[in-house]
C-alpha cells in the first residue's frame, strides 16, 4: 500500500516540474528514483521476469531524465535533444504497462478477477492514450506541425490523469482488501 502511495506521489514529482530560472527545484529523475524504491518494496506476486522489466525501464527512465535535465541545463540543441523527450515518453509507456502487467498477474494469482479485468483494460486504455500522444508529438516534432503537437499534449494530459486515478484507486483497494483479510482472518478465529 505504501508503495503504491510512494510511486502516486513520485510519479507526479517526475512529470510536474518547477523552474525557477534555469533551475529545477525537483529534477524529474529525482522522482523516478523514488519510483524505483517504490518497486522494490511493491510486494506484488508476479513472475520475477515481469517485475524486473519493471526496473529496467524504471533506471532507463532515471538515466534519460538525468540526461534531459542536464542537456537543459548547459543548452544544448541538437536532434538528440529535441528527441530525448519523445524517448522518456516510451519509456513512460512501457513502465507503465509493465506495471499495469504485473499489477493483473497478480490479482490473477491471488484469485481476484475482477480486478484483474479492470486493471487490465486499464492498461489498454492507458496504451491507446500514451501510445497516441507519443505518435502526435513524435509527427509534430517531425513536420512542426503545432495541431498535432497541442493534441499529443491534451492526449498525454488525460494518459496522466488516467494513471494517476488507477495508482490512486489501486492504493486504496489494497488497503480494502487487506482489512477485509484481517477481518476473515480475525472472524474466523
């Protein structure tokens, strides 16, 4: 449940950043870092395959976000620079499936279905809305087309929002279903 918490929170540190001049109070690697202590404490039943891609994205999302950060920081130019943004958003995508993966593989294991089946369409809704935006910025960047860059920036918006609500909603439900063990537990004894 903590962990949870932990990646809701430090997630939200990794995608809002505040400037003051050229310098980021909390830089966004700083937030995937907390992410990452946040897997290591998730505590999921999942195949250990799952959960280690999990933390290979996650150290590739630190390391492209340190290298943002400091590409900023010294104003660089260049296309590597204008991509790096577009490379953090696919690895945003793909974190946050794997996360999603493993949540279901382990409500599949611990024989709840239902949310099984809601976290997994979930993470289609996320893949559709991630996936979009990360096509609208990666052709707006390409033709400089402004249309499609404003429509990846709503579409990466609402992908937020929408991971968000699921940690937030997937926090609290653990929290649900361990009362509800200890009080089995507790009635039965």
């Amino acid at each position: 449940m903590q962990s949870y918490r932990r990646i809701f929170w430090s997630f939200i540190f990794a995608t809002f950043n505040l400037h003051i001049g050229a310098l980021t109070i909390i830089p966004p690697f700083i937030g995937w870092i907390v992410v990452y202590s946040g897997l290591l404490t998730l505590g999921i039943k999942a195949r250990e395959q799952a959960l280690a891609r999990q933390r290979i994205t996650c150290v590739c999302l630190i390391v492209l976000s340190a290298l943002n950060g400091f590409l900023m920081l010294i104003n660089a130019s260049g296309l590597f620079r204008m991509l790096l943004p577009i490379l953090v958003m696919v690895g945003e995508l793909v974190f946050f499936h794997f996360l999603f993966s493993a949540i279901v593989e382990h409500f599949k294991t611990i024989e709840y279905f239902e949310l099984a089946t809601i976290y997994a369409k979930k993470d289609r809704t996320y893949l559709v809305l991630k996936g979009l935006a990360t096509l609208f910025m990666t052709v707006s960047l390409s033709l400089n087309h402004q249309l499609l860059g404003l429509g990846g920036a709503i579409l990466t918006l609402i992908a937020l929002i929408h991971v968000l609500t699921a940690l937030y909603w997937l926090n609290k439900g653990a929290e649900q279903l361990l009362r509800r063990r200890q009080q089995a537990l507790t009635f039965r004894s």
